[in-house]
C-alpha cells in the first residue's frame, strides 16, 4: 500500500525511485499520461532483460523471443494489466514471471486462431546485445524459469553497481570509483592501490570500507523494492544467490 | 575468440552478467545482513554462553537466546554483522556507546548485560525477555485502547530515564518493544540505531538519507529524515506518537490522517496529546517524556469519583483493580500470541481466568447443566471462547448427553481455535485441535476444520518452501485426498491456495473433485470460488455438466447479473452452457446471454471451439446464429479482419 518514496528523499537523479513507487505510478496513480508511461519505460528499462532470457529459454527462436518482449510490453503499455499487481501479494518478480507466462499462452491462441492485422510499437530495446549475452550462458537443460532468475539476479547487482557508480559520479569521484570497484567483494593488494591513488593503506580500507556498506545498502535498497516487507530482503537475495 | 574468459576479481570464477570485475555471487553476498557463514549453530560455545537457538534476525544483526551455564539464566545475545569489524572507527564507536547502554538500569529497559568482540564478530550480552514483540501483538490488531493507555506511561517513563542518562533510542518500533509473559513491557535495542548508522562518520550524510535499510521510515521524526546528526531525545517523543497512534487505533498516522478519537471510541482528550507528540517542528513537541507521561496518565483516571464497592475500597484504589482486571484480559489476548504460554492454569503465574469470567447467576439454579449453557452463552456473547469451553466441556463430562452443552462447547471450540489460527497461525491451530478431537468425541463436527487446516498448511509449506517442493504438489494433494475422501472442502481448500500460484489445470482438477464429493447447494462461498476458478481458467467440454450445475445454482433470479459477469470471463464458452439455462427458466436475458456468448466466442481466442459449438448444434440454434452473424455483419460491429472468416461460417451455417 505505502512503498518506501526513496526519489523524496534521495538526490537529484542520485537515487531512481523504488521500483514498486514506478509500478504505482505507472498503474495511473501518479501525475498524468506522461509521468505513466515515464515510469512504465524506467520498468521496462530494468525488467526486459530476465524476461527475454525466459522467453529464449522456452525455446522459442531469437525472432519469436524479440517479438514477444516487444509485444508483452506494448500490451504493457496499452492495457491496464498492471492495475491487478498488488504489493501485498508479493514479490513483484513473481508477479512479472507469472504475467509473461499468460501472456504467452494467450498469445499462442491468438495465432492458433487467426492472424490478426495491426502494427505493434516497437521498443529500443538492445536485443543483439542481449542475444550476445544469452548466448554466453552455459548450453545446459536449464529451465527458462532458472534462466529468468538468474538473469534477474545478474541484472540486480549489476543495477546496484550503476547507482553506486552515479552516485560516486555526483559527488566528482568517478576515477575512485573505478579504482576501487574491482576491490568491492574483497579486497587484495591495498598497498600498491594505496600508492596509486596517493593515499595511506588505513584509509583506502576505509574508503573501500564505506564503497562496500553503500553497495550493500543500494543493493538492498534495490531489492526491498520488489519484495513486499524488510524481512523478505535477506530470503530474496538467498534465493538469487542460489540460482547463480 | 577470446581465449582469456575475465575472471572476478573475488572468487576467481569466469565473470557473468558483465558488472564489471566482479561477479554478481560475490556483489549480492554483500548485501546480506547475516552471511550463512556467520551464524551461530546450537550448541556452539560463544563467549562462554552455550547457543540455544536463533531468535531473530535484522538489520542490526542477528539475535540468540543463549544459556549463561554459572548463573544458570538465559540470556539473549545479539552479534552484530561481521562486515562492522571490518571498518577501523566502529570498534571505537561501539566501545564508548556500549558502555553507555550497559549503564541503564531500568525495569521497562531491557538490560545489557556485557558487550564486547570476539572472531570479529561485535556482541551484546542481554537480558532474556520471554515472550513477544508488539508488532505481532499490532499486526493481529490485539490491543485495546485501555492497555494501549496502560502501557505508554510505562514506555515514557523508562525513555525519560534514558534521556536523563543522555541516551536516545533513536529507533522507537513496535519491533523494539517486548512484553513478556507477565505482561511487563521492556525497550530493546536502546542507542543500537546510532551505533549502526553510518552518520557518525563526516561527508556520508546523504548517503543515511536513503538509507531505509536501517531506520523504519513510519516511526521516524522528520527531523530525522533530514539532518540525522542532529537529533535529540525529541525524535523518541515523535516515535512514540506514532506508536501511540498505532497502539490506539491499529493504523499508522500517514498522510493526513484523523486523530484517534475518529477511528475509535477512546478520550478525546487524547487526540491532543498524540498530535502533540507528532508535531513536525520538535520545538512544537512535548518537551520531555515526562510531560507526556504526565498527561496520558491524568486521562486514565477516572474523570470524578465514581461510586467504589466497599470491596474495591477494602483492597486499595480503584486504579490498581481496574488495572489489575485489565492486564488480565491483556495477557489473556496476549496469551493466544505468545507460544506456549501456560494459559489456562499451568504452573506459575497464570491468572485463573475464571475470576476475569462471567459470574454466576445470583439466584441458585435447579438445573446445573442450563446454568454453565447461559453462562457459556454469555462467555461466547463476551467473546471469550477458551472461557466458554472450559465450562462447557467440564459439564458436558457430567451431562455428556446434553446437546444443547455440546452445541455451544462446538461453537466456543470453533471460536476458540479461529483466534489461535488467526494470531498464531494454522499449525497452532492444528496442535491445539489434535488432542481435543482424540479426546472429546462431542467435537467431531470440528473434524472437517481441521482437515482443511491440515490440507492449507500442506499445501501452502509445499509453496512457502520453493520450487524444489512445489513439484510434489501433485503428489501431495493426492495424498491429501486420500487422507481425507470425505469432506468436499478439503480440495476447495487445497484449490484455493494453488490459485494463488497460477496452477490453473491442478486447482481445476480439485473443484472436479470437490463435484465429485457432492459440493453442497447451501455453500455459496464454495460455489463462488469454483465458479471463478472455472471462469478464469480454461475450461475443456468435459467441464459442461460443471457449469451447467453452477449456472442452475446461480442463475436464481437475484443472481443472474453477478453471474453473468463471472461467467464472461471465460470468453463464452460457458456464457453458452449459461444460455441453455437461462432459456429452461425463459428467462428474459436468454437471448442476449446467447448473443453475447457468441459474441465473445468470436471475438476471443476461441473461435475453433465457437464454430464447433454453433455448427454442431440444433436447426434452431443454426438458425439464430446465422441471423445474429448476418446481422453483425451488416451492422459492421465486426472487426474488418474477421468479415471473411464470419462471411463464411454465415454461410455454412445457411446451408
């Protein structure tokens, strides 16, 4: 019911609002026409990416997977299916794999039954790039359902990396950032990065430190959007951890 | 191509999903609050307290109920995230603030015993509370107004202590308050929010602003939100409106909300104090803790002096009967939530509930068995069902014959067991039933209800624990059948919670069953169910007898529109079964019903079916068809790319 407004209370453009605060919007709740589908374009931007992943692993070949991300999101835009989505039912990755399941099901009808006219929008969206990237994916039995959370889980830490890196950017230490991104998971050979970036050892652990905390803290942030309370945030991650 | 794979920067395995240099396991792994590796296991030796077992976890680390083997207590330890001693200041930090927080002493503040680190892992050793949270006690909306009254004073007065101490919360939750099994409230985690938060260090202040993964945005003051660093013991006082707002009225004060007094029956002279407390500007607020204390306490009295009892005046002031007889009912509520409470006369400190109960009549009664059936009637009316069924069923082992006795102790059971599952979930419920069945066979009827509790938990356990189970759910509904063949509920129930998980052919081949069991005409809410699950999943022709049963159980005269509704959903396909209805009771709507049947047949994705349907059927119905499409076609309601596949099934159909 109440999403957490991180957008009043975070930076100019440091921060993106939460996820679910995009989905109310873009259910109609917010200003207008254009602020619906700004926001339905920003879940887009982060949520296409699993779904293709889905669509590829259900076998379907690279055309029909590009057809029907663009179509699910064109009927995203078009109707109202957001309006069933409730927070309180839970986790809104659920809800999204859930949504492209039926909407492939019936897509499948419709063209069992007849071809129907009517050009669809199309989206930019980069599928080569993501084609590129599915096809790195180990050629195993994997079902389309393990790819999507796999995927999910990919894109979510690398979405938290962006934001800490936007962040850092604001406050004009972009280059630092840079320097100690390869030392977020843990860090090695301080002394020669110390050197390098002409500070002690001491306090490069501290900035390494801090960078760690806010990744985490923007990680969960991220995450704490599409789950339904606090508590849920630790079981998320664990689940994604688990399909890596 | 490349020969050289990027490895991440961290465990060395080949990069994925193209972060950079480092891969997304490591990246995710850092934002868990408790790493796996960090837990303690039971039996483990930490500090020289031996674990007992993992009480909860959070943000603020993770909390143990430990035993303390020389003074022979339990004590609950809190070992706060391991990434902490990673950062040189905190150790500082957490040294002078845990000395800080050890030095309260308090009845209403949980104690800290000892503090220190050890493998890294910074700790605190505190006082064990044995019992609950408020927050379920909130969330089940468990707590009356007059105990909310009761327990806000005690609450200040222990925040005004710390205050003088120099302390401040800070972090003022439901979540933070304990009650435990004799009612005594006690804060928790005093000072913990600061000692976490990031804001201690210089230039990161913007970085707290965000951070929601600490603090609990509903009970923060608004200062708190924009200048953390600057917060003093008013930012408790803001917190403890909202929790007083809450504790009254089961809502959260968001937006602009009305006070207490207009959500439920309490003083208005309340209202004041809780919008004081909530006032934006802390200069605005009540100053201290004691002011707010002060009042709320100046409204529980009694506004004039009221008649007392020589009884009530023989054993001391009213207030202490009144609170005495109110905490009874509270941790009678109480006792439903915390598990394991020996409610109902264990050994220890349970208050005989009986002289909460209602009285007996005054005069002598010649009938014993009536007497405890109105006495229980007037328990249940009251809303005290465990009351209600202690007498009942002590009677019924005198007068086990009664059936009025065995009706009411049914009903109280049933009541009974409804508030266990409600607050303690559907295991509790179970594990309270179980023996009562085994041993009181007046209680049968409650044997169906405890076959659906059974049949929801199974199922709902197979989902809770993930994909790996789900797949038995086959399997498992089976089992449930088996186990239970003759209650038709036990697969509605079952049904009704795959349908959350978007199951459509197993919840349809479980309303089957319940058909199969004989779903009765008299339980519309089943009805209701079946029918949504038919008209939202796709149905096969073998469904037909199904709908045709729904359709002549709903389409009663009164129903008629909700059930066409419904039954549109399906496209037509059953709109059509529908139909045949409709036209047996002639009623009025049968022609539109057929129309817009085939309508949507035609419309929707399920025209293969839809030129089954019409060109198998009666001369009649060809007929009506035919003039309907040939009309829809000269009306030009039909969508251009459907004119040619219309034209010609207009034209079979003529033949």
């Amino acid at each position: 019911m109440v999403g957490f407004e991180t957008s009043a209370v975070g930076g100019k453009g440091a921060f993106p609002s939460t996820r679910w605060t995009v989905v109310l919007r873009a259910k109609g709740g917010g200003e207008g026409e254009g602020d619906r589908r700004e926001a339905l374009g920003a879940l887009i931007e982060a949520y296409w990416r699993p779904l293709y992943f889905y669509l590829r692993g259900t076998r379907l070949t690279v055309e029909d997977a590009k057809d029907l991300t663009q179509a699910f999101f064109a009927a995203l835009l078009e109707k109202d299916f957001l309006k069933v989505v409730d927070r309180e039912k839970g986790k809104f990755r659920t809800f999204l794999l859930v949504a492209i399941k039926h909407f492939v099901s019936n897509e499948r009808d419709k063209a069992r039954a007849q071809k129907r006219g009517g050009g669809r929008k199309h989206l930019p969206l980069d599928f080569d790039d993501a084609e590129r990237n599915f096809s790195r994916e180990p050629a195993t039995l994997e079902t389309p359902e393990k790819l999507f959370l796999r995927k999910w889980a990919q894109d979510l830490s690398a979405l938290a990396l962006a934001l800490l890196e936007a962040d850092f950017a604001e406050r004009g230490k972009g280059k630092l950032f840079q320097a100690l991104r390869p030392h977020l998971a843990g860090g090695k050979d301080y002394e020669a990065l110390a050197e390098e970036l002409g500070m002690s050892v001491a306090n490069l652990k501290v900035t390494v430190h801090r960078a760690r905390q806010r990744y985490a803290e923007v990680l969960r942030q991220a995450v704490r959007d599409t789950v339904r309370s606090d508590a849920d945030v630790d079981d998320e991650l664990r689940e994604l951890l688990d399909a890596l | 191509m490349a020969t050289t794979a990027p490895l991440c920067s961290k465990c060395g395995s080949a990069l994925d999903g193209g972060s950079g240099d480092v891969c997304s396991k490591c990246l995710l792994k850092l934002g868990l609050s408790t790493r796996d590796d960090e837990a303690l296991q039971p039996g483990q030796v930490f500090h020289g307290l031996e674990i007992e077992r993992k009480l909860g976890a959070g943000g603020m680390g993770v909390v143990y109920k430990a035993r303390q083997a020389n003074l022979e207590r339990s004590v609950a330890i809190k070992v706060l995230p391991r990434a902490l001693s990673e950062d040189p200041e905190f150790t500082l930090r957490f040294m002078r603030e845990a000395r800080a927080l050890a030095a309260l002493n308090h009845p209403n503040i949980v104690a800290v015993y000892d503090f220190g680190e050890e493998g890294g892992r910074y700790f605190f050793v505190m006082e064990f509370v044995d019992g609950t949270s408020l927050r379920p006690v909130l969330d089940r909306k468990a707590m009356t107004a007059p105990e909310a009254i009761k327990i806000v004073p005690m609450l200040c007065d222990a925040l005004e202590y710390a205050h003088a101490e120099g302390v401040v919360h800070r972090d003022i939750k439901p979540e933070n308050i304990l009650i435990d099994k004799k009612g005594r409230v006690k804060i928790a985690d005093f000072g913990l929010a600061k000692l976490l938060d990031k804001t201690g260090s210089r230039q990161e202040t913007k970085m707290t602003q965000t951070n929601v993964v600490m603090g609990t945005p509903h009970y923060m003051a608004p200062e708190q939100y924009e200048n953390a660093k600057s917060v003093d013991h008013r930012a408790d006082i803001y917190s403890m409106g909202v929790l007083f707002y809450e504790m009254l009225t089961g809502e959260l004060p968001i937006g602009r909300f009305p006070p207490p007094s207009q959500r439920v029956q309490v003083d208005v002279r309340l209202d004041e104090i809780v919008l004081r407390a909530l006032e934006k500007q802390p200069e605005k607020r009540y100053q201290t803790m004691g002011e707010v204390s002060r009042d709320v306490t100046r409204v529980t009295r009694p506004p004039s002096k009221r008649a007392i009892t020589p009884e009530e005046a023989k054993s001391g002031k009213w207030d202490s009967i009144g609170y005495a007889v109110m905490m009874v009912a509270f941790m009678l509520a109480m006792a439903v939530i915390v598990k394991g409470w020996p409610w109902g006369g264990g050994e220890g400190g349970a208050p005989d509930a009986r002289q909460n109960g209602a009285p007996a009549p005054a005069g002598k009664s010649e009938d014993p068995s009536a007497e405890i059936a109105a006495r229980g009637e007037k328990l249940l009316k009251e809303d005290q069902p465990s009351l209600a069924f202690e007498i009942l069923e002590k009677r019924i082992h005198e007068d086990p014959e009664n059936q009025k006795l065995r009706a009411l102790a049914v009903q109280a059971a049933g009541r009974h067991l409804e508030h266990i599952v409600e607050m303690q979930g559907r295991e509790a419920g179970m594990a309270w039933l179980e023996p009562q069945l085994r041993e009181k066979s007046f209680l049968r009827p409650l044997a169906e209800r405890y076959a659906v509790l059974d049949t929801e938990s199974t199922v709902q356990t197979l989902f809770d624990k993930g994909r790996a189970q789900s797949f038995k759910l086959a399997d498992t509904t089976r089992e449930l059948l088996a186990k239970y063949p003759q209650y038709y509920k036990v697969p509605c129930a079952a049904a009704a919670i795959i349908e959350k998980y978007n199951i459509p052919e197993s919840v349809l081949s479980l309303y089957r069953e319940a058909f199969k069991r004989g779903l009765p005409k008299g339980d519309a809410h089943a009805w209701e169910i079946c029918l949504k699950a038919f008209a939202g999943n796709k149905v096969d022709d073998s469904d037909g007898k199904y709908i045709q049963e729904f359709a002549r159980e709903f389409y009663k005269d009164d129903r008629v529109d909700w059930a066409q509704g419904a039954v549109e959903l399906a496209g037509g396909f059953l709109y059509l079964h529908a139909y045949a209805i409709l036209k047996e009771r002639n009623h009025p709507k049968s022609k539109d019903a057929y129309f817009t049947a085939l309508a949507n047949l035609l419309e929707g994705h399920d025209s293969a079916a839809a030129q089954k349907t019409v060109l198998t059927s009666d001369a009649s119905r060809r007929k009506r068809a035919h003039d309907f499409l040939a009309q829809a076609l000269e009306t030009k309601i039909v969508p251009e790319t459907d004119v040619e596949y219309l034209q010609n099934l207009v034209d079979e159909l003529a033949k």
